[in-house]
C-alpha cells in the first residue's frame, strides 16, 4: 500500500546494532517524516517504543501505532499528511 501511494519507506532492522525501540516502518510523505509501529491486532507498543514515539513526536515527526490490517488507517494518516494537516494521535498509551 505504502509503495502505491508513493510513499518512501524503509523497514530499519538493528540486528542488535542500531537503536532498539524503533517503529516498524519509516516513511518520508510530502517532506514530513511519518513512522509506523505495527503490532498485531490487540498488541501494545513496549516502554522503549513509546519513548522512541514520544521523541519522534517532539522532534515534530509523526509517529503512531497502528495494527497490522489497519492499511486504511495509514492511508487516511498519509491523504492528511498530504493534505497539510497533521492527524490526531490515536494511541491510547499515551
């Protein structure tokens, strides 16, 4: 879906060397960095990957947890990222 609506995107693997709690899937939309954390559907993000979420946030990313068939969602947050409007955070965690 990403690769349809012509999204840069990259899924980071740290195999143990990079930074561990980053989102699933990082995305570049209209300039504005987007990121993705993907769990299965009733899963919750763990502490080290709402703080990675948080700080993407304060740096003036957009980041959000969403479940692994919720494509629609993430193509709603893009038409907004598109649209200039950032969306509303979803997450209940926070």
């Amino acid at each position: 879906m990403l690769k349809a609506e012509g999204v840069y995107y990259f899924f980071p693997a740290t195999y143990g060397m990079g930074r561990s709690g980053v989102p699933d899937i990082v995305c570049c939309v209209s300039g504005k960095f987007f990121a993705i954390e993907c769990k299965a559907e009733g899963g919750k993000p763990t502490p080290l990957q709402l703080n990675e979420i948080a700080a993407i946030r304060k740096s003036g990313g957009i980041a959000t947890v969403t479940s692994t068939n919720a494509a629609e969602q993430v193509r709603g947050f893009i038409k907004l990222i598109r649209g200039g409007i950032k969306p509303l955070e979803i997450d209940s965690e926070e």
